[in-house]
C-alpha cells in the first residue's frame, strides 16, 4: 500500500498549497509590521526625515535648512524614537508626539548630503500623509507587497533546482531579523529581499535553456540589483558577490557558456560602480582613535561570528535594546547550520567553491569594516549589515544546478518547521511586549495592561501574535513540503517543465535520475540518452 506524503509537482493539489503557504506568509509579515511603533528600527528617525524630504521641498513636511546638509521636518519625526535604548519604556510616550509636533526644526539627521542611495527614500515618499502613523503602516504593507511580489516572481520563473533554494534558504535565515526588517520602512528591508532573490535570477539565467525564462530572469536579476543598490550601499557590493558566486558555481568551459556570463557580469560591473560611487561607501570610517594593528584585525576575526549568530536573534531587535530569549537563536540558528550542512552532501566542486568564497566574504567583509571603524564588535557594525551575506550564502547552499536537488526527510522537515515556528512565535511575543508595555513586565497575555498600540487598529496586540505565529508556521510548512522525501512517494514532474529540455532531470522512478535536477548548457541528464 502507498501513501504520497507529497502532493505531485505542479499538479491542482501543490499549487493550491503555494497559494495558500504564500497567503500564510503575507499575514505573517502583516503581524510583524504592527508589532513595532513608529521608530523602532535602527536610526528610524534618520530614516523618516529623508522619506519625508525623498521628493525634495515641500511646504510643512520638507523645508530647505540653512545649509545644503540640513532640512527642515516635523519635531515628530525626529522624536518619534523616545523609547530607544530603554527597554523598560513602552511606545506610549509617542502620544502626544504624533499628534502635537508638527512644528518645523532644523536637523541634519536625514540623507541630505547623499549618503544613501535615494530610491527606497523616493518611493516611501510618495505614501507620505497628514498623519505619520497611517503613513508608516502604509509603507509596511508596501513593503510587504514589494517582499512577496518579488519572490513569487523569482520563484515561477526559476526552474524547479533553484526554487528550493530560494524558499529553503530564505526560511533558515528570515527569523527573527529578517521578519522584523522586511516589512519595515527602514532600507535594509530591501537589500535583504535583494540578497534572497538575485542568486537565483542569476543562476536561473545562466543555465536554463528556455528563452522566454532566461529573458524574464534576466530582468528580474536587474529589478533585484536595483532594489539593493537603490536602498543600501552594501547591498549593492552583496550583489556583486550574489552575481560571483553564480558564476563560480555554473564555471564551465566554451565559448556557449562565456556568452551566457556576460550579462551578469555586466550586472556585477554595475553593482561595484553603484557602491564606489555612493557616500554611503566611505562612512565607515576612523570612528575612534585606535591603531589597529594586524593581531588586533586578527583578534576581530576571533569576535566576528558574534554578528552572525546576532542576525539570528542573539542580539536585540529595534535599536538593539529589544531583548531576544535564547531559544530564538539557538532555534534560528539550529535550523540554518543544519540544512546547510545537509545540503553539503549533493554539492559539487564548483557549488563547494563558491560556498568557500562566501564563507571567506561573511568573515573578512565584517572584519575589515569593523577594522576601519576602530571599534570592537559590538559597536559599528550591525547584524543587519551582515544578513544579506548570510542570506546569499544559505541560497546558493540549498540550489542546484546540476543533479539531485536537495531533500529532506519527513523527521528533517519537521524538525525544521517547529524549530522556526517557535522561534517566530518567541521573537514576536517580546517584540510586541516591548513597545506596548516595556520589556519588564511579564505576562503571556499581550492584551493585559496596554499602555501603546495602534489607535486606528480594531484588533488588539494578543490576537496580531497569535496570528503572525500561526500563519508564520502555516506559511513555512507549506512552502517547504516540496523538500520532502518520502520513502514511497514519486513526485511527477511539471508538465511545462517537461517541454523544456535541460531545464530538470528525469522522474524519480528512474534509479539513476536526476530528480528536479536543473542541468548546465550543453550537459546531458543522468540516466537519459541525449
């Protein structure tokens, strides 16, 4: 007697599942992005006054200053953040604030003298209203829109060798950083959604056959460059290694395969010279008075790691002040090595090569801008800054572009599933209960004692909780079930996927197939005559 664990590739049954697993996620990011008051990213304030200004001087909410580095905003935006850095202050001090201060002040706290890219600043601006709450949330659910609009796209277009990776590498690294960040106005949002969806535009590009595909994926590894590179610096160099680390990954000889790097590399050239030339580049600099000598970038190196498991929920949320329990990152954190490390076994030489040269990048990059700053870890450079390489790194670890994609067992999947849900459910619970009543009071129930919450929002802090971790749980064991192998079950292949040859490999009924196996240029598929 058999039983299918999973439901058949492409078929009435998996697509409903997607759509449903893609709705899960959509409430989840939505719970996220009210689960933090106006201000509570990192250097929000700085980040409000340049949306505010992001289409130039307008009468009452942007002011020429008396220099061309300076602005003139609402106090309430600058003072939007007056629970930063103590965790035992709710959001209720905003009370009054966004009411009353809508009187002008001069600051120099926004990208007044172009230190950011402006693009994300320009298209927060245009949901800029009378009431800066209302606005913020409408730039969440923007945000949220462009998050999910840009992995779904990436995700049809991709053949089904990549699609795991982009699903299974965004589920290890999105929780809790990620989940706090994407649906945030703050512009990391848009350089980890950049970090999660190029490496597979690039890989997908590179290698299927299909022309119609290989166009579509081209564009959208363009649309993906230009959402880093116009919200972040950094993001652009991340894109750059993103673009790198496909091209080490497809390496093969002939003149078929050179011409099919071209356009990514033309995209790499315009990803370093999106870097070099935004101030953004050179702002990490001397910020203390240290000599830094080579044992001491050495002894960096030694600290580093820190960051890594900070993206993963080790350090505080908003202005790093928002406490994380333990489970969050051990769960996180858990979950990333162990698929990682999984996903290892079916890696080829030229996959191990570029998952080197990412591991090198995640270390020395930090290390270097921690070097310049003069400070020790744990101030200067942030988590967030270094998501995106992680991010990069577990993608290209779970995508294949040649032999058997990568599987789980029904105990992995599982063990995964509730690993994250958890350490959702932890992360948001403590971020909720930090800005509706501080961080010192403890109770389960997120609706006792409210001090702050959303005035327009007809539903209350303990019901958003639980449905962000609800639908977060729903969300990622319905988008990773295709990662499931069980032990007699035989998932039929995409009939689209069927017309296009060099695109998978053969059903797994075949002993020696390639199931799901996305197949280099010119290569032929194992167990088929070609």
């Amino acid at each position: 007697m058999t039983s299918r664990f999973v439901p058949p590739a492409g078929g009435p049954a998996s697509r409903v599942i997607g759509i449903v697993g893609l709705a899960a996620f959509v409430l989840s990011l939505l719970a996220w992005a009210l689960a933090s008051p106006v201000g509570a990213t990192p250097d929000e304030d700085y980040h409000l006054a340049s949306i505010w200004c992001g289409h130039g001087a307008r009468s009452g909410l942007c002011e020429p200053g008396e220099t061309s580095t300076t602005r003139e905003v609402q106090q309430r935006l600058l003072s939007s953040p007056c629970f930063a850095f103590q965790p035992p202050e709710s959001a209720a001090c905003q009370g009054p604030i966004m009411n009353d201060d809508t009187e002008l002040v001069e600051t120099r706290r926004g990208n007044f003298d172009g230190s950011y890219p402006p693009l994300f600043y320009f298209t927060m601006s245009f949901l800029v209203g009378d009431h800066v709450a209302d606005s913020v949330i409408l730039m969440r659910v923007m945000n949220i829109l462009v998050v999910v609009l840009m992995l779904a796209a990436t995700w049809l277009a991709a053949p089904s060798g990549l699609r795991r990776g982009l699903v299974a590498g965004v589920a290890v690294t999105v929780v809790p950083l990620g989940m706090f960040l994407l649906p945030s106005i703050n512009p990391s949002s848009w350089a980890l959604l950049s970090a999660m969806t190029l490496p597979i535009a690039v890989l997908g590009y590179i290698t299927t056959e299909d022309r119609r595909r290989r166009l579509l994926l081209g564009a959208l590894a363009a649309v993906a460059l230009v959402i880093g590179a116009g919200a972040r610096a950094d993001a652009a160099m991340y894109g750059a290694l993103a673009i790198g680390l496909a091209g080490i990954m497809t390496l093969r000889t002939g003149w078929a395969h050179v011409r099919r790097l071209v356009y990514p590399a033309v995209l790499g050239v315009a990803a370093l010279f999106a870097f070099f030339t935004t101030g953004q580049s050179e702002s990490i600099q001397g910020g203390a008075s240290v000599t830094m000598s080579f044992p001491a970038f050495l002894r960096l190196m030694g600290d580093i790691p820190a960051l890594w498991t900070g993206a993963l929920g080790s350090w505080g949320l908003g202005w790093l002040d928002t406490y994380m329990p333990a489970v969050v990152s051990i769960a996180a954190w858990g979950a990333l090595v162990g698929v990682v490390f999984a996903a290892l076994a079916g890696a080829d030489l030229r996959q191990l090569a570029a998952l080197v040269v990412g591991g090198v990048a995640v270390w020395v990059v930090p290390t270097y801008m921690q070097y310049l700053s003069g400070y020790p870890v744990g101030a200067s450079v942030q988590p967030r800054y270094i998501l995106p390489i992680i991010v990069i790194i577990a993608v290209v670890a779970v995508s294949r572009v040649r032999g058997p994609a990568v599987r789980w067992s029904g105990g992995q999947w599982l063990l995964v599933v509730a690993a994250l849900s958890v350490a959702n459910a932890e992360a948001l619970h403590f971020n909720i209960r930090r800005y509706v009543t501080g961080a010192e009071v403890v109770d389960p129930n997120l609706g006792n004692a409210v001090e702050w919450w959303w005035p327009s929002l007809p539903v209350g802090p303990m019901l958003v909780w639980l449905t962000g971790a609800v639908t977060f749980a729903v969300a990622v064991a319905l988008l990773t079930l295709p990662m499931v192998r069980a032990s007699d079950a035989v998932e039929r292949r995409d009939p689209a996927d069927e017309a296009e040859p060099g695109l998978d490999g053969t059903p797994d009924s075949e002993p020696t197939a390639s199931h799901d196996a996305l197949v280099m240029p010119g290569e032929p598929v194992a167990g088929t005559a070609r």
